[in-house]
C-alpha cells in the first residue's frame, strides 16, 4: 500500500565546525556520520564542480537521497546547477534568487523563466524563502500571487526573524505564514527568535520559539499531507548553522553541540510528521505539481 513518508536531511554546510581549534572533518567523515545517524540523506550546494564531484564520490553506495542548492541571478545560472544537480541525482533544486529588484514585475520573467527551463529539463525547482533574496516575505506574498506555478520551500527561520514578529503571534502574521505553507513543498530546519536566526533549542529560554516552530511546521506537514500524492517524499532538512549563525560564546566556541541537536531535531520532526499523518485527512491531492 501506497504512503507518505518524510526524509530527513543533514545540511552539509551545517557540518561545518568553524571553531577555535580549526579542526574540519572531510567531506567523507561527514556524509558516513550523516548515514550513521540515521539521517535519509544531505542538502548541499550545486555550485562548485570540483565539490560537487568529491560529494559524489563519497556518496557512493550509501543511499542517501540529495536536496541540491543553487543561488541563480539570471535564467541561465539555473542551467549550470541543473548540470550539477544531476551528477548527484537530486531530488530537487532549491533555489535561493540571488537578485532584489524593487518591483514585483521585474522579477516575473525570472521566476517564469526558471520554472519553464526547469520544466524542460525535468528538475523539480522549488524557492526558498530567504532574508535578503528576492523571496522575503511581504515579497514572495505577492509573488505567489502573481505566479501561481511558484512552488516554495520553507525555512521559517528568515521569515520570523525578517519581520520580528511580535510573540505571541499575532492572527495576521500567522495567517501570512500559513499563506506560504499551503504552497511550500520542502522545508529547510532551525529555529530562529525574532532576535537571532538561530537560536539553542535545547536552552529553556528558546522553547517558547521551538513551540512556535514545531506548530508551524506540523501545519505544513498536514497541510503537504493534503495536496501530495499518494507515495509522494517530503523532505525537510535540518540546517543548524555554523557560526555566525550559531552563536559563540568570547572564545569562539559554539554554545551548544549543533551536532547533537540536529539529532534531536530529526527525531522531533519524525514524530511530528507522524503525527500530523494521524490528524490528515484521508484524501489525497493528484500528487506534487513538480
């Protein structure tokens, strides 16, 4: 019988240490600690070949799936990660629009043109909702209007901190998220302040913002339950940054173990899904409009 299910990805970037002592892991320690932990696969950038090339190798056999990044500012950027993306067999392409105009109308034949090229090449594409990209909130509001092939992924993390939402949060700016939500087909993970990107979930202070974000994140997960197919894979990837991202305390150092709270990230959003299933409607959509 046919279900849905979630894949649970590790940010590659979020693998980076950037601490005092200058020690990195290689790219191979990292992807056999992500596939140890028992994470579904990885979410790295489609921009480098030669780093592309090395992840591809080190993937090899391990059957971890791939959520492919790129930061395109014209059509054709999209055409040289799609290449990329394919050494890797992605899932799909996150796209980050690495352009601001100031007018809704200048960044149409963009957004059409990245949808219909990725189209032509059979690439699912889908925008993430990002602080100084084309995709801020009040923006992409406008833009999902204008655009209803515009499919989004959804990192929350920007939007809160973006518009320091007020908590608790108000009925208008909760229904402004939920907005983007009924269109979001992936999900990117960290849980921000209206303070700071990314905030110490395992600190007592932040559950209030964790609460928030498991909320939101399970309206999204039902409401994916709804519109997906019957078989269809969402994924959501646990992306706890490096500094300056993490906060680091007057030495240098991380204040928390982002390692280990990328595990207890992947497990809260296991059961929250879970959960979300058990809630969903019966029904199913006609499957994912990539």
């Amino acid at each position: 019988m046919s279900k849905q299910s979630l894949l649970v990805l590790q940010s590659l970037w979020a693998m980076e240490r950037r601490q005092p002592d200058g020690v990195e892991r290689s790219i191979d320690h990292n992807i056999a600690m992500i596939r140890e932990a028992g994470f579904d696969g990885i979410s790295t950038s489609c921009t480098d070949p030669a780093r592309v090339a090395l992840i591809a190798r080190a993937l090899a056999g391990s059957g971890l799936a791939v959520e492919g990044m790129c930061f395109p500012q014209t059509v054709d950027h999209l055409k040289a990660a799609i290449d990329l993306a394919r050494q890797l067999d992605v899932l799909h392409l996150n796209v980050q629009p690495d352009i601001r105009p100031r007018r809704i109308a200048d960044c149409i034949p963009l957004l059409e043109g990245w949808i219909r090229l990725a189209r032509d090449a059979d690439m699912p594409i889908y925008f993430e909702t990002h602080r100084n990209r084309m995709t801020d909130l009040f923006f992409t509001l406008d833009l999902m209007d204008q655009v209803p092939e515009m499919c989004m992924l959804a990192d929350l993390s920007h939007f809160l901190l973006g518009r320091e939402f007020w908590y608790p949060i108000s009925n208008e700016d909760e229904a402004l998220v939920r907005q983007v939500l009924d269109r979001t087909w992936a999900f990117h993970g960290r849980v921000a302040s209206r303070e700071q990107i990314q905030v110490e979930i395992t600190f007592p202070q932040h559950k209030v913002w964790l609460d928030l974000f498991l909320r939101w994140w399970k309206y999204g997960f039902k409401s994916w339950q709804r519109r997906a197919g019957a078989d269809a894979r969402l994924t959501f990837a646990c992306e706890l940054g490096p500094q300056p991202y993490a906060i680091g305390d007057r030495h240098g150092n991380d204040t928390t173990d982002r390692w280990e709270e990328a595990l207890l990230l992947k497990c809260l959003v296991r059961n929250l899904f879970e959960s979300a299933a058990i809630d969903a409607q019966p029904s199913f959509g006609n499957g994912s409009p990539a």
